[in-house]
C-alpha cells in the first residue's frame, strides 16, 4: 500500500489539481447510471461526483482537485470535513442517533438554542430569545410564517422583490422568482404581498428613499393591520446577493415596529458567521423578531433553527411546534462544534479577512474586465454583477461562460440573480490568501477566455 493510499481520508492537499476533463470519464458514467434514475427537476450545477472533500478543496471521483469557492450554497462555511465537527457527530453517533425532542430530550438541542440566543442582536436576560429547531431554511421560514401568524392573529406576509426563501408550497410561492420553483405546481399560496426592495446599483435609491418606497407599496396592497410578518434576507442570496442601502433595513424595522408587524430575518445563507457577525442583521444595526438559520450551522448536517423574542415564540401550545428529525442529536452536536470553531478560532475576524482580500481581488478584476458592474458583499459573501458593458443589461450567457470556463480550470462557481446576472463566492471562512489568490488568477483567466 502507498504512502499517499495510507494517509488518512481528511488529508487533502489545499491546492487545486486537474488531471482529467471535467467531468470525468468516472463521472460521465455515473451521471449516466443517474439520469436513469433520478428526475431532472433534481438539476445539478455541475454533474462531477464527489469522492472525499476536507477545507476548501473537493475531490470528485476521477482524482481532480477542485476549489470550492459554493461552500455547498453556504453550508460548509467553516470547511468540509472539519475535524472538530467529525469528531463530534461521531461522538454522538456512538451515543444516541434519535429519539425526538418532544419525546425525549437531550443537552446538544439546548446547547444551540443558548447559543443561537446569545447572539442574537439586542437579546438579554431582560429580553430573552427561545429558538424551535428544525431541519432545513424552508421549514425554518415555514415555522417562522407561521408562528408569527399565530403571535399576531393576521393573516398577511410580506416579502421582498429579488427574495428567495425555499422550495416547499409556502417558501415557493413567497419567492420573487417562480419559474423553476413554483411554476406548473399548482395554486399558490394566498395572503403573500411582494414590495420592492433596496437594489443601489440599478435603483439609486438612498436607504431612506428605498424604505419610504417598500413602506408605501406594502400600505396600498397589504395594509399594514393585516400583515403578520415581513420576511427579509439582510443580504439577498439567491437574487444576487443584494446588500440594501445604507438604512433601508432599519426604517422597515421601525416600521415593523409602529405596525406589530412581527420582522423576520432569514439569515439562512447569511448567517451563522459568514458575514463577518454570527447573523448579518447585525451589521445593518437591526434587532429582529424572529432570525432564521440553517445551512452552515451544524457543518454540513441538516439541522435550522427559528430564533424568536420569548414572548413570540411562547404563543404556541404545546404540541404545536416541532417534527419527527428536527433538532436531531447528531446535527445539534455537530452544530456545537461549530460554534465552538467560530468562538476559538476567531472565525468572525477571518470573514472580514475575506472580504478584504477575496474583494479587493475582484475588484481588481473589475479594473480590467468592464463586463463587471459591480463588486458587493459582506464578509465570505460575495458576488460580481455582469453586463453588457456600458449598460445595467444582464449578460446570463457570459455568466455561464465564466462558470463553464472556470469549471475546466477545476474551480466551482455559482451563479446568483433572478435574471442569473452574477457569480456568488461562499468560501470557507478557513480558506487561505493563496487559495483565494489561485480562484482570482483562474477567474481572470475564465472572463478573458469567456470574452468578458
């Protein structure tokens, strides 16, 4: 047996390495057998398989190294395979697998819901935060609609243009977007009012002037008396990475306030760290009503939690909250060592060391490729916006060049916008200055080769 064939799974080298097409010959012939059984609304960015990944770096079944600059949409934030999580998911497995929290509880499930309630924006012992956990972010924004449909009596939710919040019935009729996630599937679900949200780079508007605008469209085709919830992502993730005007966030806060409209955050790709604060809320100075997270809380486990003010949370009756995996033990404990990564590792800090160096690289890209528009972000969550040059037009032909492009190189890239104008970046916040130097070198590469 060789030295490399000996070596344990996690021992990956952090540097890119393609040694075939991509995909594959190994891949094609799986994606073969898989087209044979799986339907193709189960769409896959990019058909490469897997193998073993660990940090920032995938290995997929035919021996190529890829950078992995998706964090598997924001999950693996503090990289894959941590050893802290591995560690403590098998601990746990070797311990108990499942019994349901409402039957029979256990310490990890109250272990992250003090966690979730230390960090939320303005909690205390004076204002304490009860967190119900779940499995996935669209039942997290399912039970968030819900319990505060049950705190306020009302019937309404709001949401923003460009939002996305899930697949299920509920979550895909409240997304901006609804073809492919809600189109041909039936009737969509009532008393859903979308408003306009804070767009800088195509709107102009100042964060006041955006909110006055949201604020008025939502009083004409809601009515403020009729609305339970306003359902907001700090950062939009799937529409493009959004970042509102400076003030936009807090005057629909105010205004949240003044109406005993309940306000959600959906932190589920924006939070647990990425932002450069455990939930970005936080950055945009708001205390919210209800915060939702998932994604990269238990490191790649499926597990989401719905973080409320006490007196919200403590509306429903017994029994009315809960389900049959939610909070199970095995995520919860891998949700712990996350937490604990983020505490001793000093993970916020390494966010904004990100957003300093990943950003100030991609705006050098800008310098040179007028196809970009923009550069925006917070912390690990970053995006560049492609037009046409000299216009706002989308250009979602050279977007897909670049992925393309940037995939042969052996870098992964994802797409973001309702009109799939932008690339998102959603590294580990583990990733290094080299490796993040290697994706800029390669995405320069793709937009030169793409004829940005």
């Amino acid at each position: 047996m060789s030295e490399a064939t000996q070596q344990p799974e996690t021992a990956i080298p952090q540097e890119r390495l393609v040694v075939t097409e991509i995909p594959g010959p190994r891949s094609k012939e799986i994606h073969a057998r898989r087209t044979r059984v799986v339907p193709p609304g189960v769409h896959s960015v990019l058909p490469v398989y897997i193998d073993r990944a660990h940090d920032s770096i995938l290995v997929d079944v035919d021996g190529n190294r890829i950078i992995d600059v998706c964090g598997g949409i924001g999950v693996t934030t503090i990289g894959h395979t941590d050893d802290a999580v591995v560690a403590a998911a098998t601990d746990q497995l070797n311990r108990v697998t499942h019994t349901l929290f409402t039957m029979t509880p256990y310490e990890p499930y109250v272990q992250v819901a003090e966690y979730l309630a230390k960090h939320v924006p303005g909690s205390s012992e004076d204002a304490p935060y009860k967190t119900l956990l779940m499995n996935s972010g669209a039942e997290a924004v399912e039970n968030g609609v819900k319990i505060a449909r049950k705190y306020t009596g009302r019937p309404g939710v709001a949401v923003l243009e460009h939002g996305y919040h899930g697949r299920t019935m509920l979550t895909s009729s409240m997304n901006h977007k609804g073809a492919p996630y809600a189109l041909g599937y039936g009737p969509r679900v009532g008393d859903i009012y979308r408003a306009p949200n804070s767009y800088p780079l195509h709107d102009g508007l100042t964060g006041a002037e955006a909110a006055a605008r949201t604020i008025a469209h939502l009083e004409k085709t809601a009515g403020a008396a009729d609305l339970a919830c306003l359902v907001v992502e700090p950062i939009q993730g799937e529409g493009g990475f959004i970042v509102p005007a400076d003030g936009y966030l807090p005057a629909l806060a105010e205004w949240c306030r003044e109406n005993g409209i309940v306000f959600i955050a959906d932190e589920v790709q924006a939070g647990m760290a990425r932002s450069g604060a455990v939930f970005s809320i936080e950055r945009f100075g708001v205390q919210p009503d209800i915060v939702l997270s998932a994604k990269g809380i238990a490191g790649g486990l499926p597990l989401a939690g719905i973080t409320g003010r006490a007196e919200i949370m403590d509306k429903s009756l017994p029994g009315g909250l809960g389900g049959t995996f939610g909070g199970n033990p095995v995520s919860c404990a891998a949700a712990v060592a996350v937490f604990e990564q983020i505490e001793k590792n000093n993970l916020l800090a390494e966010a904004k060391r990100i957003e300093s160096v990943f950003g100030d690289g991609l705006r050098a890209l800008q310098e040179k490729h007028p196809a970009i528009a923009e550069v925006r972000g917070r912390g690990a969550m970053l995006a560049i916006e492609l037009t046409k040059p000299g216009t706002l037009e989308a250009d979602p032909e050279l977007v897909d060049r670049v992925i393309a492009e940037a995939a042969q190189r052996g870098v992964l890239l994802l797409s973001t916008g309702i009109y799939n104008q932008g690339i998102r970046f959603l590294p580990s916040l583990k990733m290094s200055d080299a490796l993040i130097g290697d994706v800029i070198a390669v995405l320069d590469e793709a937009l030169t080769a793409a004829g940005s």
